[in-house]
C-alpha cells in the first residue's frame, strides 16, 4: 500500500466509523482563568475563518470493466444473460476554500473534482450550491470551481514564504463526511519533494491532524489567513499519524491566475536540465557551500541560452527567491507564465553574477510508451518543463508500473546519453534491448535498469 494517502473520501468505496467517546462533560470552562485572565482560545478567529471553508460532493459516472463475451448478442442470447448496466456512478467528498466572495471562486484539489460529472459545495450555514469548474492541472493537484456569489465569506491570502517551523498553524475540513471539522498544530517541515505525490511539489508539512476528506481544506495561520491547501497525509496504516501535507498558499495563487485566466496552467520554459548541488558537488566545483541547482544541460535557443547560462553554472535564486535544489528550481519556473521576464542568481567559477532569461513556450510534445519501447508500455512521456523528458501517467500493474516509473519522474538520460525532449527519447528508446534510465524524482537522483 502506498503510504502517501490522498484525503478525498470516496463514498463509492465505503467506509466504517466507530466514534467512541467518554460521557459528556457537563461543566463549562470558566470564561476566565482564578487570577482573572482570559482563557486563550482560538475561538474569535474560527469565527470568521469558517464560514470560509466548504464541502464538496461530487458524483461521475465510471465505465465498469467486464467480459467481452457480455458485449456478444449471440452469447448473451445463448446463455439468457441479462442486461447489465456499462457504467456506474461513483460518489466522493472533499473540501474548498472561498478565496474571492466578489466571484464566488472556491480553491480545492485536483483530485477533489478530477472527472466530476456535478460538483455541489456546502456552505458552513447549510446553503447547497452548483458549481462549475473553472479550471485544474493536475501536476500541482490545484483546482478552481466557481459558485453564484452570493452572501460569501474569503480568506484573505497570507505569505506562506514567512512561514517557519514552529509556527502554530489550523486545519479546517470535512474529514470522514463528519461535516466541518477543526484541528490544530504546527509546522512541521517546509519544502517537502521527492514524495511522488504530484508532479511539481514543495509541500509544508504539519502535525495538525487530516484526515481522508481534508482533500482541498484550508491551513490557516492564527490570524484566520490561508498558508496552504490541505492535499495529502503519510499513513503507513491507512491512518493518520500527524504527518500531513498542503500546498503553500504562494503557489496555488500563482496557478489559480492562471487557471482563472485560460482554464489551464500554461507553464514556461527556462530551457535548462539541472541536478542538486551536493557537497561532493560543491567539493568538486571549488565552492564553500551547498545548496543550489547544478546546470548539466542547456538546450539549443532556450531563454536559457539566450540569456548567457551555461552548463556548470549553479543556480541560487529565481526573482530572489533561494533555490536549494533542483526540485526547488523546477518548482520555481513552473509557476511563471510564457513571457514573465525572471531574475537568475548563478555562481559561475565561484563568482557570483545575475542574468534575466524571459521564459520561453513549453513544446508539449508528447509520445506512449507503448511506440517507443515494450518495457515503457503503460507509461506517456512529454518534454520536461526546463530539457529532458517528463512521465505524465503510469497505467497500475503495466510494464513501466512494474520496472518503476512514476508519474512526475524526469528522465534526463537513457543508456547514459543525455535527453533533451521527446524526440531525442524516442530515438534513444526505439528498439533498445535494454533501458538504464536516470531519473530525477522530486529532490533526488536514482537509475531504473529496465529489461
């Protein structure tokens, strides 16, 4: 079982709850404390934060796999077989947050409303209400849907770059189907990669607790503001065991613009291959830190090469913002639009320098696995978001599910030649016998020897 659950709550599957709880507790808490200070109490701020986060429903119907013979008249006449239905209709529940009342725009997850056929959101005082999808991208697992604005509560947007660990932050959602449900904790981590969850990942990490049915939830700091879009929890068991993850704030704004503006997520093209900056790197370099992305690979008439980037060079910031790694790097970039004008902070020889590289189009060539190689069928590939080839899906139980590959893997060489796109993957994947493909997976590195 994979560990990383996704907290949509799939009715279509059903689920047991057993809530036991200890008698009631007949006394209040006294408004004050004996030396007559007020108890502290998140209270005031839930107040105005919760009406704010929603729940959603949706329901699609789903083709329902069966034996050809069924499809055969002859055979169906022969043996009396009855009609059976093609389809069947499936339910799941998540959650939203209302971030323009003006609009009536709800944030939530991709996964929340992936393939809804009717997406209905539950207001905190009982208004149910149509929505309509305004658009989702799946790699960032963002989705926006829109409601009739009417009467609305938004949370106002924080700047989950000044989040630090420690601080206190507020899960709101619908866990199980319950309805509205809060919790409280800090921040774990920041910057988490390399889970596999998504395609572009930089997630905060918290110990407050989430459960299946958070999908699309707010966290919130302790002034009611919006940090992060609750996704994902590790649960080795199936359970939650206080390791849960959202989607900074930051980034799911920069994507909600854009998928508000044209229904997707038009994602630029610095035009570089690029892997971490280790020490051993840094040793080899010359360099007295680590931290950083390393230029391997600059391909012909990017915005990368047009701006003087050169392999070798390491990358420490993007329009001032660090990059510690190449997940950070690719993170970075894939947020900015075609034509947004990027500052790049590089070391070169140990100098530090600046350039400006206008982000380029994104070719999305793409190619299956199943015309390229055997050993790839299952999987389909497109041209990575800054050089070497990106997988887009993995079909479960195919050849490439089972030799290894992910979905958001980039593939930067094949048999040790290095990829810049599709078309060279193609070339080197097209009747290859055998396939060691290195593969870059979130914030690390790994080779997979498929024969």
């Amino acid at each position: 079982m994979n560990p990383i659950l996704r907290l949509t709550l799939a009715a279509c599957f059903g689920f047991g709850l057993v809530l036991a709880a200890p008698p009631a507790a007949r006394a209040a808490l006294p408004s004050f404390l004996d030396g007559g200070e007020p108890v502290p109490t998140l209270a005031p701020m839930l107040e105005r934060a919760t009406p704010a986060v929603v729940n959603i429903a949706t329901e699609a119907r789903v083709k329902t796999a069966r034996n050809p013979l069924l499809d055969d008249p002859v055979f169906r006449r022969f043996f009396n077989v009855p009609d059976q239905p093609r389809e069947r209709r499936t339910q799941s529940a998540g959650s939203g947050v209302i971030v323009d009342a003006e609009r009536g725009y709800v944030l939530t997850n991709h996964h929340v409303v992936e393939g809804a056929d009717t997406i209905t959101v539950t207001l905190r005082d009982g208004r149910q209400l149509a929505a309509k999808l305004i658009g989702s991208d799946p790699d960032s697992d963002v989705a926006v849907v829109q409601i009739p604005a009417s009467k609305l509560v938004a949370l106002p947007f924080a700047d989950s770059d000044r989040l630090r660990v420690g601080d206190f932050v507020v899960a709101i959602g619908n866990p199980f189907g319950l309805g509205q449900t809060v919790t409280s904790g800090i921040v774990s981590a920041l910057g988490r990669s390399g889970l596999g969850i998504e395609g572009y990942e930089d997630f905060i990490q918290t110990d407050a607790s989430i459960n299946p049915g958070n999908s699309g939830g707010a966290l919130v700091n302790l002034r009611g503001e919006l940090v992060g879009i609750n996704t994902a929890i590790l649960a080795p068991g199936g359970g939650n065991i206080g390791i849960g993850f959202a989607i900074p704030v930051n980034m799911a704004r920069q994507l909600m613009e854009q998928l508000v503006r044209h229904g997707e997520v038009r994602r630029g093209l610095l035009g570089v291959a690029a892997q971490d900056l280790t020490p051993q790197l840094a040793q080899a370099f010359g360099l007295e830190r680590d931290g950083g992305a390393v230029v391997s690979q600059v391909s012909p008439r990017s915005s990368a090469e047009r701006a003087g980037i050169r392999p070798g060079d390491v990358i420490t910031a993007i329009n001032e913002r660090p990059v510690r790694d190449a997940a950070a790097l690719r993170n970075a970039i894939g947020v900015m639009r075609v034509g947004d004008e990027a500052r790049v902070d590089l070391l070169r020889d140990g100098k530090p320098f600046s350039v400006t590289a206008r982000i380029g189009e994104q070719h999305s060539e793409s190619a299956s696995g199943q015309g390229l190689n055997p050993r790839l069928q299952g999987a389909s590939f497109a041209d990575g978001p800054d050089g070497g080839v990106q997988v887009r899906s993995v079909e479960p139980g195919s050849a490439a599910a089972r030799a290894g590959l992910r979905r958001g893997d980039l593939i930067v060489s094949v048999n040790r030649q290095p990829v810049a796109d599709v078309e060279a993957f193609r070339a080197l994947t097209s009747g290859a016998r055998t396939l060691l493909l290195n593969i870059q997976r979130g914030g690390g590195a790994l080779f997979l020897m498929l024969q």
